[in-house]
C-alpha cells in the first residue's frame, strides 16, 4: 500500500515514520526547497512524547531536549504562581533537531522537495495525508467552503540564545498584562525563549532583522524590564535571530478529519493557538493514530472513519482548551481580573495544576502493532 504525505513539516514527517512501521510505503512531497523547520524550540508534551516513544524516537529527543528541571508559571515581578516539580513537563527541543530526528528515521527516497500540490485527485497513492499546515491546500480542496483561519488577536516572537546558561535554569512561563515570556533550556543548554502579546495583525518576519531596534527591540520594550534571566536572555540573542508570527487559529475544524481516501492531519486539520504548546505534539499524535487505525482495519475507508472518530472530538478540544488558556493567560489585561486570576493559581496546590494539565497530556498512544 502506498500513501503520499503532502507537506514535510513536523506533522507529515512524523506521519511518514508512523506509516513506514505499519508497512506501508510513502513519500513526502514537500513544497520547499529543502527540508527542516524555520523556528527556534518547540515543546514537546508527555503525550507527544509517548507517540515518539511508539516510533522508537522517544529516547533520542530526550536526550537533544531539556533535562530534569522544574519549573511553573510567574507573574512578570518573577513571584511564583504554579511550581511544577522536575521532571513533570515538557521537553524543549530545537525544531530542526526534531525534524532531523524525525527524518533520519525515513529513507531518503521517500522525500521530495520542491513539489508544490495543488490537486489530489491525480496523486498516485492508495492514502494521501494532508499535512500542509494552517493555510492547507489539501483542506481547501476537500471542504471549500469551510472559513479560512483567522487571526487570534496576538503576535508571538520565538528565538534561541546564541549561548548557554546555567544547566539548572528552569522551564519557565510568565505572565504579564496582555503579554507573556516563556523560557524553555534545551538540552545542549541554550534556551528557547517566546514572548507573545495582543497587539493588531501584522505579519511574519523570518530571519529577523538586524537592526536592535527591530524586533528584539519590541521584545525588550515589552518585557525587558521583567524578573531575571529574561533581560540576560534577550541580550544573548542575536537580533537577526528572532522570528514573528501572527498567531492564527482555524475556528471552524473541517466537519471531518478524512474523506475519500485522504486523511487531514495536523494544522490542515486543527490549527489551533499554541497557549499549551499543542499544536506540533497533536500532528505527531495524529500520525501514530492513523498508522495505528490502517493496521487495524482491513480497508482503508474503515480506517479513516475511525482515525476521524479518535482524533476529531481531541482536536476540537484541545483547541478549545487552548483558546481558554489564552483567555485567562496572556490576554487578561484588566488589573483586577489579574489580581482574581494570580489568586487562583497561588492557591492551587501544584499537584491540583499538574493535574490540570494532565487532563490532555494524558493521552495514551496506541500500538503500531501487537508485536511492536
Ligand atoms: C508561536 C508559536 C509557538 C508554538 N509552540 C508550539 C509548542 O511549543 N509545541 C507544539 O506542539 N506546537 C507549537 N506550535 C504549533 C506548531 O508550530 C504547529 O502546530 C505545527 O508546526 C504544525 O505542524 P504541521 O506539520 O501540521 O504543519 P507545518 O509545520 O505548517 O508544515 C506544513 C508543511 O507543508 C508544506 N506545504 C504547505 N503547502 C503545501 C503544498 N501545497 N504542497 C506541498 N507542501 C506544502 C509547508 O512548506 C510545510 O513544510 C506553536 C506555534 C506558534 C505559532
């Protein structure tokens, strides 16, 4: 059986993996020149990680990723908030080290750059994945009537310090009034860091600049003055080393996640806000459940139907969840409903947040098959 991935972003190549270990052949056609991922970290959550540990990649990210920290969420004077106990959260990984560990798990064959899909019907295959991202041509084709993402209402900036920091530097999320810092150690020691904040649509920077007053500058002017290590961070970043990205979300999920012989996947299915860090460690999960669902039943068409069943109500609410935590996180800015929240969270014992968090990460995966 063969199946055509279009898109080689995290979520198509994770699928390619999945696919291979249940027999199937694939290829990626990927509409870049090459292969890898702009963007700093990603963090990636237990549930994502038992889906990588499924495809025998568990141990390895771990190893790139951040060590046994702790960590928790702070207000913007660095008063704690949540304590999260080591070793209970997310690995952080530089994005091109996930994806090449990803891809070294694919022979190169089954990689295609410089192919852009634009129709389905004449892919030669007996599955075509749709992982081509937010903005999916392979959605579009399948439901054209269903609303294009929208904006979200917030801007995000992500780098990667140019150096490393002490080993024992906590995960760590801060929120302030309309705007939020996050600080992530990868495994070599450097750190992945994020800022977001409401502020009208205005596009994608790549690259950066390299002009300090661009947008590390913004960054500084938004947070520069909040607790340590975050001045420390943003002066071990070179400016032409940040990224901006509007933040989209498709608020209308497609009515299913398959239809025919194709099968949606990741943002082409439902790209959602990242205030839980869930929407890569969801393209991953939905790869290793389709692999799981096309070794289990006899006909393609079965396997889709139930691979929509599984993931389409987990996507729906994860995005939703997602948008809530962007709600009463970042996006508060009334002083008084941030004081009534930063009450709240004092107050919750930690393993009350742990278990909060749980209700998601909790997700088992599947087996690829009885014997694996
Ligand atoms: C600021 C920010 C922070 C985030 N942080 C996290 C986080 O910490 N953890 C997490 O899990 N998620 C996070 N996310 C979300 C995560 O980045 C996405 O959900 C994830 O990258 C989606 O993966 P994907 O493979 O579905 O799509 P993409 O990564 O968008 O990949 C799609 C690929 O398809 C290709 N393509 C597009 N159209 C075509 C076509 N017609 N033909 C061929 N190829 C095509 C593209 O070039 C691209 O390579 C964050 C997002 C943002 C904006």
């Amino acid at each position: 059986m063969r199946a055509v991935v279009v898109g080689g972003g995290l979520g198509g190549v994770s699928a390619a993996v999945a696919l291979r270990a249940v027999g199937w052949e694939v290829v990626v056609l990927e509409r870049a020149a090459s292969f890898g991922e702009v963007g700093a970290g990603i963090g990636v959550m237990p549930n994502a990680m038992r889906a990588l540990g499924v495809l025998g990649l568990a141990d390895e990210v771990r190893r790139i990723g951040t060590g046994r920290v702790g960590g928790g969420v702070r207000d913007w004077r660095g008063r704690a908030l949540v304590r999260v106990a080591a070793g209970e959260h997310v690995v952080a990984v530089h994005r091109a080290d996930l994806h090449r560990v990803l891809r070294r798990a694919l022979p190169e064959r089954c990689l295609v750059t410089d192919t852009e899909v634009t129709a389905v019907d004449d892919l030669d295959a007996d599955l075509v994945v749709g992982a081509d991202g937010i903005w999916s041509r392979v959605r579009e084709v399948l439901f054209p009537g269903l609303p294009r993402p929208v904006y979200a209402g917030a801007t995000a900036w992500r780098s990667v310090t140019s150096v490393p920091f002490a080993r024992d530097l906590e995960v760590n999320q801060t929120l302030g009034a309309g705007t939020e810092f996050g600080i992530l150690p990868l495994g070599d020691d450097r750190v992945y860091w994020y800022a977001a904040t409401v502020a009208p649509e205005r596009g994608v920077v790549e690259g950066g600049e390299a002009d300090p007053d661009g947008e590390l500058g913004e960054v500084r002017r938004l947070v520069g003055d909040w607790h340590r290590p975050i001045g420390d961070l943003l002066d071990a970043t070179p400016a032409d080393a940040v990224l901006r990205h509007d933040i989209h979300e498709l608020r209308e999920q497609p009515p299913s996640y398959a239809k025919g012989r194709v099968a949606l996947l990741g943002d082409a299915a439902h790209a959602m806000t990242p205030y839980l860090g869930q929407g890569a460690c969801m393209a991953i999960e939905d790869g290793v459940v389709l692999a799981a669902a096309l070794a289990r039943f006899g006909t393609v068409a079965e396997a889709l139907a139930h691979y929509d069943r599984e993931r389409r109500p987990r996507g729906l609410a994860v995005a939703r969840m997602s948008r809530l935590a962007g709600r009463f996180g970042h996006r508060l800015r009334n002083p008084a409903a941030i004081a009534a929240r930063n009450t709240v969270l004092r107050a919750l014992p930690s393993s009350a947040a742990v278990r909060g968090m749980s209700t998601f990460t909790a997700w088992r995966a599947p087996e690829l098959s009885p014997d694996r």
